[in-house]
C-alpha cells in the first residue's frame, strides 16, 4: 500500500470511530430523554390527582370533582358553603407543558359560550 493510500485509509477509519462514538453519544442522548420524559409525565400525573390539596391551589379541594381526561376538575366554585357561584374547568399543567388538541378545543367551547346544562329523564 502507497503512503498516501494508507493515509486515505487512516483517515477512513478515524472518521468511522468518530461517527460511531457520535452514534453512541447520541443514542444515550434520545435513551436519556425519553426516560427524563417519561419520569416528567409520570410526576405530572401524580401532581394531577393530588394538586388539590397542596398549598396554594386556587379552589377549595371540596368543590372539586376529578375528571382527569380530557381536564383534570371541574371546579363548582361555593358548593362547600352553599352557593355555587360559577363553575370552573381546571386543567393542573407541570414543567411547561401545554394543553393538547382536545383541551383547547374545550377551552374555546368555554370561550365562545358553547356550554349548556341538559336535563334527562323529564
């Protein structure tokens, strides 16, 4: 083999080994991710069920009901003194997440006014 092909090949196979060492780091980096997201979604969920006791809720946890999916509570703001004086849908977000395609589509129904009490059985 001439010098300058061993130098091709040298070469070759160093940019191999990094390409390889690259692949390693970068399948930790997604295996990583995908578990600190994993534990973020988990740790959400718990914070989800029992947001309602924790210091600075903003509803008294006695006038809240759980839904869970697609919001977390309905709030029916006065229920424990007597008097509901509004009702509150209340979804608990951790970490920066945002609401999804079904909560905004709530939200907007909320918004526009697109809310009604139906009464069966009558």
């Amino acid at each position: 083999m001439t010098p300058r092909a061993k130098e091709y090949v040298d070469m070759m196979n160093k940019g191999f080994a990094d390409l390889k060492q690259r692949e390693k780091e970068f399948k930790y980096l997604i295996t990583e991710g995908r578990t600190k997201r994993s534990v973020e979604v988990k740790l959400g969920k718990t914070v989800e069920k029992i947001c309602p006791v924790l210091p600075g809720f903003p509803f008294e946890p006695s006038d809240c009901r759980a839904l869970f999916e697609p919001i977390d509570y309905v709030a029916f703001v006065g229920l424990t003194k007597g008097s509901i004086s509004r009702l509150d849908f209340v979804d608990v977000k951790t970490g920066g997440s945002r609401l999804n395609q079904r909560q905004r589509e709530i939200r907007d129904a909320v918004t526009d006014g697109a809310v009604r009490l139906r009464r069966l059985g009558d």
